[in-house]
C-alpha cells in the first residue's frame, strides 16, 4: 500500500512549510516574513497580486533588516543616488534583481498603496529596474528600501556606475565555453576505445571510461546549460514559448539518453556529441554577442545627437555641444529650454518646471545660488546657470524617450516582428514531434539524431533581430542627415503616415537674416532697448528676429515675465509694462486700435508683432520671414504620396502665395492658435488618418504629442523637447521625402532579410528531417544563420543609404 505523503505550501512563496505555526485563516506561511508581507498587501488591498500568479511572492525566511540599509542614512551618499530632488518630490531608480513575473510588477508599481508618501513606482522589466518618485519629507531612501526588502524585493545599491555587470555576464560565458571545451575534448579522447578498441582491454576500460565521460558530461549538463534551461523554464510558467524551449528539448533528449545508454549499458552514449553540442552553442553566442557589438547602433546614434546649449561668454552668447559643456561654465537658459545639466543659479530668478522627472507640472521658484536639476524646465525670463558637474547626454536622451512623453497614437500600429518566435517555434516543436515519429521505425539512435537536429537548426532568431538592427541602423544614418528619431519604433510607425501637418513660422519659414522693420509712434532709444531685452526671454522665432535686429549693448532685467503661448510675450522692464504679440493680445489692453494706426494691409510673407507700452498702442514690427530653401519644391512633390495641411498662427495674408507655389489649394489654415491645432489633429485622427505634425518643438507642443508622429523641426537643436518623437534640423527639411524613401528601402531590406532567413530555415530543416544533418553541425550552423542575417540587414541599409547620398 502506497503511503500518501502531503506538503504545505506557502500562500505567498509558494516554499514548503515546515510546520503549520504560521498562518491567517486557511493560508499557510513558510516564516512570519512571508506572513508579514501577506497581512501587508491584504491591509492595502492590493492581494490581487496572488491572482496574476500562484505563489509569486519571494521567500522572506531570515529578513531581519538590521541595519542593513543604514548608509542610506548619509545624506552626501543619497543624494549621488537620487535623479532629483525638491522640498516636495524626489525620484531614484534602484536595481532589483529579483523581479521575474507580472505580479512582481503589478505589486511594485501599486506601492503608493502601501505608503501614501511614495507617489509613483514605474518598473522597467527588462532591466529590473523601478524608477520611484516619492515626498521626501515623509519617507526616506532608506525606509524605501526596507519597505521593498520586506516584500520580497531588495534592491541592489552601487554608486559608481560602471559597465561590471555587463563584463560578469560576459566573463560568465567565457567560463562556460571554457568549461564546456574541456569537457568536449576530454570527453573524446575517453570515447576513442568504445570507438577503435577491439581487443580484451576495451571490456575492462569501458565501465571506467564512461564513468569518466559522465562525471565530466554533469558539469556541461547542470552548469553551461543551466541558461537555456532558465529561460525555457520561465517562458513556459508564463505560458509562451521562446527559442530556448526548443534548444532545452533537444539537450535534455540528447543528454538523457546518452545517460540511460551509458547507465544500463545498452550503447556507448553520445557525451562526446553532447558537450561538442553546447560547446559550440556557447562559441555562437560569443560570436553574435561580438558581432552586435560591433554593429551597435545605439552608441552611433547618440553620440551624433546634438544637443546644444547657450554659453555665456563675457557680454555675448556661444552656442557649442552639450558634450563640450565643462565644471563652471555659464549657461543661458529661455523660456520653454530645458537645464542640460546640474547646476546652480548665477543671475535671475528661475520658475523651474520638473514635470519632465516627476510628472506633475508644478513649478518652484529658484534664486541666485539655489541648485537645480537637470531636466527642469525654465518658465519664466532668461536665467544664467553654472554648471556644477561635467554632463554627458545620456540624462537628457534618457529623458527624450520616457514613455509618460510619447504620443498616444489612436491607431494601433503592429511592429513587423512581433509575435514570429513565438509561431515559429511553436511549428519546430511540431515539426521535430512529426519527424521522430517517422524516424522512431529506423531505431532509436536515428531518432535522437534527426529530432535533436530540427530542435536545434531552426533560428527564428534572425526573424526577430533582422528588423531591430536595420531600423538602429537606420536611425544612425538618418541621424548623420539631422534627422533624429527617438526609437526603433518611432521609425517603423513612420511607414504608416498618411497625413503630414505643416506649422508655418519657424518651420517652413526660418528667421535667420531675417528682414525687421518698425512701424508706429516714435521710440526712444532706451525704448528699443527694453523691447530688446523683452524679446531676448522668448524662443518664439519672431521674438528673437526683434531681439536681432536692435542694436544692444546689455540686456536690461525683466520682472514678471509672462509668455502665453500662440498670443504673446510681457513684462516690466525699467518701470515699462512692454508687451509683444498678436493683434489680439495688444487689444486686450489697448482696446481699438483704430484702421490708421494698423498704417497699411501687411506684405505677403510678412508677420506683423504688435506693440505696447504701459497700455498704449505704440506700433508694430513688421518680420520679413524667408521660407526655407527647398520647401516650396518639397510641398509640390509630397501632396502626391500623403494628404498635406499647413496651419498657421498668423493672419491669410500668405494664402495666394502659398497656393500658387505649392499647389495646396483648401489644405492651407490661417489664425490657428495652438489649441485649435490640436484639434485639427484630433479631427484628422478621427477620421482614421495616421498624422505626422511637423512644428518648431516648444510652440507646438501639445500637438505634436497629440500627433502619431511629432517631428520638432529646430535651427540648431537647442529647442530640445521630450514632446517630440524626433528632430529635424531646418536645413534638412527639404530632404523629407528622401528620408520617406529610404525608410522604404529600409523596410525592404528587413522583408528580403525574412526571406533569406525563411529559406535557410527550409533548407535546415529538411535537411535535418531527411537525417542528413548531425546535432553538432546544427549548433554550429544556428549562430552562423542568425549573425548573416544581421549583418544583412545592416550592409542593405547602409548600401542604400551610400546610393542615396546619405553616407
């Protein structure tokens, strides 16, 4: 009679329990830990977290924090670890290595229910990362991270930040190969007897040599495979499958029957073939490791990024790369520009919105000498900062493809290679069943062979990595062309465009030499020059085309400076009220403005910026604008392949012109604030349109988020925005339709890529099938196959950038 024997398993790790002294009701706890944890979550009303997965929880047996967290407690050491901080927000992001499934992220990302004083949690699970932003008055660093070391989360705290991880990962698998080497060798000098040995002395050497063969085979077995059977293991718990599924099948089918050949002596095994087997799927992945690296488009891709700031030397401004900025400089900062880097309040008064770090757009007032983060935003006059650390852009790119700054996109826009492992394994798997059964007939020696090999050639590898790396080298091409896309999605979502929205001032229009004339009542000297130091504050192109055309010699300090977006710019200066803007704007203060003061109608081209002074109509300043060399061509031509609109801020006075030279009759819109260019965008949406909105970054802000693409078009990329999915440089813009077209080969040599790696897959697998191919020379054929068709996509892409003049 059996005897039935039962465990208990814990109710949040899922461990067995040793004895039943901990439990709640009918839940049972391994230790008072993992009990704690559970009365925690069930207070806050989050045990949700143990319907998304049985068991998710970690094991909190021996939790005593102690003072393990007890360095936190340097205010000096924390604050190298926060990526900000005010009276009122701070935000840090710690590594946790043990986030493993959704409920991991489900409860990591709901502890404001746990304490109120923790304002947001946003995990990153590829790289097991939780950015949290929390009031520091209330909670600190230290009680963060034994709150999530008591629920089964400790966060891993360095302070330097280097690239150890990646060498130990690295330095891991050059231990495998060297493992696994060793074995192979060895393994086959044992096998040489059992294959050449005939006499008496083989009987004898036998046993002892497949001793030998599997003492060595275990450490290949359990040590250099271990990786293929984690990830396997893994994607089967959460019910997908990924390629190390069937990779793990065919090692375990290899493995275990050389075992049980060797064990009951039935053959002599196939260890040699078995450690050969990992031996070269390690080599393989060194090599695509290698091959990647040297190929990375990332790195290329940001170091062409040109963020540029302000310098301030002596009475006049340099404009140089954020990368030159060095410890002391002097930075001027406008309105609506983002702080590139740490630094501390030299001259005026900032109004610093931090919305981009902590997501609440709430601004706090800085003095001469206060310290402020980089990523904040000026709102408010010019300001002088001096920078307090040597920067890098990699804060800022990071900041640029934040998700809580993409735009939400209506149309639901499905990447090329989604879901093709996930099918394509699923098939060898049936493939490999159906030809075993076959084979089974033959016996079982080339049943394992031809099962081992289809689970081994297949490589929907090259599948999935074929698009990544074309479009990454895509993005480092286009870059080179100042055009800068934020991600690989941001491009491949490109090729869905249908309708492209022009904004006109500062994007097809450029202000540089631009024509200034004033017009209107008599101004004094000092006059021009408080107009001058007024305009200096805005980025508003025709802000700074007055601010040009006066002749200063120091700017004058501004008070209660105010900027409304798409109306106009005011502020005190010597005792003045000034305020500059649209006819509408100056009426809200002066009242009429009568038809004779208006002098004539404007000149086609040309925007007028209405003046006033302590509430008196005083004129306007007529901008001759100049379009941008080429785009009159560029709108010709591109009406032929997208639905095009122009909208505009200013008057119609351009309708005739910009119909005539661009053939855009009906798709051209005029007195358009920026709220009313929002709700262009919506409309077209509505009607099922993909849009691409083509405006100057900080002015059209809110509908280049609301867009599926917003392309923020900038004269010398100082205007960096996270609202935007990429930047153009003015210059570049007449070369839009050449960007569409290369994109265009860019999703053709990604298809051709399918194709090459579809066809390998044929022919490796029939070939496996037909039991012409040995396991050993499928591990060494799948890396190859994976890493030609990288270098495929990358060579196609670059050859056509090379036939289009792009390198």
């Amino acid at each position: 009679m059996l005897e039935t024997i039962s465990k208990i398993l814990c109710y949040h790790c899922g461990e067995e329990c040793p004895d039943e002294n901990f439990h709640i009701d009918d839940k049972f706890f391994c230790c008072n830990g993992c009990k704690l944890v559970y009365e925690l979550l069930n207070e806050n009303n989050l045990c949700q977290y143990y319907e998304i997965d049985q068991t998710p929880g970690i094991t909190r047996k021996d939790s005593g924090l102690g003072k393990r967290f007890e360095f936190l407690d340097n205010e000096t050491l924390v604050s190298k670890l926060l990526d900000f901080k005010n009276d009122e927000y701070a935000k840090v992001t710690l590594f946790i290595p043990s986030i493993h499934c959704s409920s991991c992220i489900y409860l990591l990302e709901h502890l404001h229910k746990i304490n109120e004083s923790i304002l947001q949690s946003v995990v990153d699970f590829p790289k097991r990362t939780i950015s949290i932003v929390y009031n520091p008055v209330n909670i600190s660093l230290r009680s963060i991270a034994e709150l999530l070391t008591s629920i089964g989360y400790e966060p891993k705290i360095e302070i330097q930040e280097s690239g150890k991880k990646s060498k130990s990962t690295e330095r891991t698998l050059y231990y495998k190969i060297g493992i696994a080497g060793f074995a192979f060798g060895n393994i086959m000098l044992l096998s040489f007897p059992e294959y050449l040995a005939s006499d008496s002395s083989s009987i004898t050497l036998k046993p002892i040599f497949n001793f030998l063969t599997v003492l060595l085979s275990l450490p290949v077995f359990f040590y250099c495979s271990s990786e293929y059977f984690t990830s396997a293991w893994k994607s089967l718990k959460y019910r997908a499958i990924n390629v190390d599924v069937p990779l793990s099948i065919g090692i375990l089918a290899f493995y275990g029957r050389s075992l049980y050949e060797i064990l009951f002596r039935t053959g002599p095994g196939y260890m040699d073939s078995f450690a050969g087997l990992i031996f070269f799927l390690l080599i393989g992945r060194i090599f695509q490791k290698k091959t990647y690296d040297l190929i990375n488009f990332e790195r290329d891709y940001k170091s062409y990024f040109p963020i540029a700031v302000n310098l301030k030397k002596e009475n006049d401004e340099v404009s140089i790369p954020l990368a030159e900025v060095a410890i002391g400089d002097t930075i001027v900062i406008r309105n609506n520009e983002i702080i590139p880097v740490d630094s501390v309040i030299a001259v005026g008064t900032g109004n610093i919105d931090y919305s981009f770090i902590t997501g609440e757009s709430s601004c706090s007032e800085k003095h001469k000498g206060d310290f402020v983060y980089a990523g904040g935003k000026q709102k408010g006059g010019i300001i002088e900062v001096v920078a307090l650390k040597n920067v890098s852009q990699s804060y800022l790119t990071k900041l640029w493809d934040e998700s809580s700054f993409k735009s939400n996109p209506k149309q639901n826009i499905i990447s090329i290679s989604s879901n093709i492992s996930r099918y394509f394994t699923a098939a060898v798997i049936l493939i490999a069943v159906a030809a075993g059964i076959f084979w089974y007939p033959h016996g079982m020696d080339k049943t394992m062979q031809v099962v081992s090999a289809v689970l081994i050639v297949a490589c929907p590898c090259a599948l999935a990595l074929s698009g990544p790396f074309a479009f990454g080298n895509a993005m480092r091409i286009l870059s080179r062309n100042q055009f800068y896309i934020k991600n690989t999605e941001t491009l491949e979502k490109l090729r869905h465009i249908t309708a492209i929205v022009f904004d006109k001032t500062g994007t097809m229009t450029h202000q540089q030499n631009a024509e200034t004339h004033f017009a209107g009542n008599a101004l004094t000297e000092s006059d021009f020059l408080a107009i001058a130091s007024l305009a200096a504050n805005s980025t508003h192109p025709l802000s700074r085309s007055i601010a040009a055309s006066i002749e200063k010699q120091k700017l004058l300090e501004v008070d209660n400076y105010l900027e409304v977006e798409g109306k106009g710019i005011e502020g005190i200066v010597e005792g003045k009220s000034i305020r500059l803007g649209s006819r509408q704007y100056i009426l809200e203060v002066c009242g009429e403005i009568k038809p004779e003061e208006m002098n004539s109608q404007p000149e086609v081209r040309t925007s007028r910026v209405y003046l006033a002074i302590n509430g008196e109509f005083m004129g306007y300043f007529a901008v001759l604008g100049n379009y941008r060399e080429g785009i009159e061509v560029l709108l010709k031509r591109i009406k032929s392949f997208f639905k095009v609109f122009v909208l505009s801020g200013d008057s119609s006075k351009d309708e005739k012109y910009l119909s005539a030279h661009t053939g855009l009759i009906g798709g051209i819109h005029f007195n358009q604030s920026p709220f009313d260019k929002l709700e262009f965008i919506k409309d077209l949406q509505d009607q099922k349109e993909v849009v691409m909105m083509i405006g100057d970054g900080l002015n059209d802000a809110g509908a280049l988020k609301q867009s599926d693409i917003g392309v923020s078009v900038s004269e010398n990329i100082i205007n960096f925005s996270p609202a935007s999915d990429a930047i153009l440089s003015g210059e570049s813009l007449k070369n839009l339709l050449l960007y569409f077209e290369f994109i265009k080969k860019t999703i053709f040599s990604v298809k051709l890529s399918f194709a090459v790696s579809i066809v390998y897959n044929i022919f490796g697998l029939y070939f496996a099938c037909s039991g012409q191919m040995t396991p050993l020379f499928a591990a060494v054929l799948m890396p190859i196959s994976s890493i030609t068709v990288v270098v495929l996509t990358v060579v196609l892409t670059s050859i056509f950038a090379k036939a289009m003049k792009l390198l």
